[in-house]
C-alpha cells in the first residue's frame, strides 16, 4: 500500500463522530447541524430542468476537457464577475468535478517530488484537502500563521524565507474556511511578489466567493486582483464552484482557470485520471452559470440568517459577522471539543471543533477554543440553534 496514506490526519467529520460517540442528543428534540458545511437552500428550478432535458446525453462518453459550450458560459461569467474583458475560455478554463476534487488533482499536477523538500503551504487553521493533497503527492506542508486581528487571515510575513525558497504551492482560501476572511488587493500584492520572487504557483480557492453581505462589493478573487496590479496569470490559478453559489453540492460541478500553462497540464493529468462530467451536468452547469438571480436570492436568505443569528449570539460568545461566506467562527469557553460534546449532549445542535481544522505549530493550535457554525439550515433551524447555544452557555 501507498505508504504516504499513514501520514493522513482523521478527517474532522471522523473525528467529530468519535466525539459524540458516547454521548446522544436528548430525547424529543429535533437536531440541528451546524458542523457540515453543506448548502440545504432548495435547487434551483432551472438547474433542474435543464438537467432533466439532457438526460439523453447519458448515452456518450464525456469529454475530459469539457463541452466548448460549458467553458464558454464559465468564461462569460468570470469575465462578468471579475471584469476580464475577452477571456480566453478555450484555454484558460477547465471543468472539474467540484473544486475538492480539483484541489487535490492540480496539487499532484503542480508538485515536483523529486526536489528535496517539496512544499506546500497553506493556511492553517484550514480545509483539510489541502493537507491531504500535498501528503500524498510527496510534498510537506507549511503552515501560514493565523492573524488573529484580521480574522484569521494568511500571514504570509511569518513564513521564513527558507521555507518560501522549497515552496511550489501556495494555497489560499478567499473568502477563508472556516472564518469568511477575505484577502485584500495588499493582501493580494504580497502574495504574487512572494511567487515572483520563489517561483510558486498560487492556486486560490474561491467556492465561497458568491456567498457575501453587500450586493456592491463582492469578494476581490486572485485574477480580478492580478489585473488591476498589472499582472498577468502566470503561475496562477483560481478554483470555483456551483456547490454553494447554486446550492447543488450533489451535481459535483466546478471550474479551474488561469494560467494556461497550467490548465494545458492539469487536463493531461485528468485525462489519465479519468475526471469527466457527465453531459447532463454540463448542460445545468451551464444554466447556472449563466443565471444570477438565483444566486441574488441565495445570498439574501444568508443574510437573514446572519441578521436573525448573530443579536442571538453575540451578547454570549465572541462572534462576529464574517467578510463573506456562510460561517460563523466563535471564541467559545473551555475546550472547543468538550464544549462541542457537550453543546450536542444537552442541546442535539452540531458545531464543529476549531481545532479540528487547524493543526499545531510550535505546540499551538489556532482553531483551539474556537468551534465553526455552519449557516446552511433553514432561517427558522438556525435560530432555534442560536436561541439553544445562547441558554446552553448561559447554564454553564
């Protein structure tokens, strides 16, 4: 067996049910999960529709590379989102099978585990694929320092030089799993001169990007920020995906674009990898892409979870509205996992521990004394979790 696979740390939803192993939710009352970050807004309709009209295509092998048609809609929407006038779809963009699946595939695309001390680094506390992906590549993961001042954002400054000259991916998150910080045009500046200078590719991980507060600001993404620093995409990459824009985690369907270098290897690598969508998906992918008054309404219904969750919550934990995405990240007392276990035990409301998506450095784990809530319930399912953590720690 592949020895790397013993590197692998339990994933946290694994480790999360060890957690409540002992312990069950109270007898009559509903659970409610906060601790999976899976949309549960209803799909849209004409995502349905227009994945029932293709289901013919069932009959023929996809192609690897995608239906042209596909990649157009997905160029024609990064070019309305991000102001790319004339993007060039054909090689610039590449449907994958959600962005989870991506991550890991273009990470065994990029790294080179022949150098001595191939790395990767990523932010911490972070989504666990990133770890994984580089483990089995061959690779060894650095971690970014948390700042806590900026919400947990990359603190890229931190990271030794020596580390930055073994680097060949950076891997970023914006807006951020599991505090919703969004990097900033500095935040971006940085970044890329740091890649200059050490030759990295930077893959950004955007599946978030649509979910945000202010209908007139929505988050900066790599390439958006490569073009108004004068920049071109060289050596970047960004990541997307319809799981939360549209709420249809299950189609699995998400993009890859950027540098076409890049995109030119990454689809040799599927090729053998044996990545396709199915055609049927393809065609509501492309729907979606092409719809924004469903996404408008998805972003209002977080809206009002977070104006109905937060006046709850904020008199009792240390919380606050994040920059975008659906998550809230909460200073919680004692143990992040004991307070999780016993959150469960008295009140059947799931969160997920902080620290298990973060890992220790130097003896400290940022996601300790931190527990992540997922807004993905219903408006009414969240505040009835909100009215039982607020009673749960006002009884402790």
């Amino acid at each position: 067996m592949n020895p790397r696979l013993a590197q692998l740390q339990p994933y946290p939803f694994e480790r999360l049910r060890k957690l409540f192993s002992t312990v069950s939710a109270p007898s009559g009352v509903r659970p409610v999960s906060l601790g999976l970050g899976e949309p549960q807004h209803p799909t849209p309709q004409l995502v349905k529709d227009a994945l029932i009209e293709s289901l013919g295509g069932l009959s023929r092998y996809p192609a690897t590379g995608g239906e042209p048609a596909l990649k157009e809609a997905i160029g024609s929407w990064i070019e309305r989102r991000y102001g790319l006038p004339e993007f060039d779809a054909g090689r610039k963009v590449l449907p994958v099978l959600g962005s989870r699946e991506a991550l890991f595939s273009l990470t065994q695309t990029i790294v080179d585990a022949s150098r001595e001390r191939a790395t990767v680094v990523c932010p911490n506390p972070f989504y666990q694929i990133y770890e994984g992906a580089a483990i089995l590549a061959g690779a060894h993961t650095a971690f970014a320092p948390a700042r806590r001042e900026r919400n947990f954002a990359c603190d890229l400054k931190a990271i030794p030089a020596e580390v930055w000259r073994d680097t060949q991916l950076l891997v970023l998150c914006s807006p951020g799993n599991p505090t919703g910080a969004v990097m900033t045009l500095d935040d971006w500046r940085e970044a890329f001169a740091l890649a200059d200078a050490h030759g990295f590719v930077i893959a950004s991980d955007e599946c978030y990007s649509e979910i945000y507060f202010d209908e007139a600001a929505p988050p900066l993404g790599v390439l958006e920020a490569a073009r108004r620093l004068g920049r071109d995409d060289r050596g970047l990459v960004m990541l997307s995906s319809l799981s939360k824009r549209s709420s249809v985690p299950g189609m699995r369907s998400g993009f890859v674009a950027g540098d076409p270098e890049i995109i030119a290897r990454f689809l040799l690598y599927r090729t053998y990898h044996g990545s396709a969508m199915s055609p049927p998906v393809q065609h509501a992918s492309i729907a979606a892409w092409g719809d924004e008054a469903h996404v408008r309404d998805n972003r209002a219904l977080y809206r009002r979870k977070f104006d109905a969750v937060l006046p709850i919550l904020e008199p009792i934990l240390e919380v606050r509205r994040p920059d975008a995405a659906f998550y809230l990240w909460a200073r919680v007392p004692g143990a992040d996992d004991v307070f999780a276990r016993d959150l469960y035990a008295a009140t059947g409301v799931t969160v997920l521990p902080g620290s298990y998506m973060g890992r220790a450095v130097d003896g400290v784990n940022p996601g300790e004394g931190y527990v992540r809530m997922a807004l993905v319930a219903g408006v009414e399912e969240c505040v009835e979790a909100a009215d039982r953590i607020a009673a749960f720690c006002k009884s402790r």
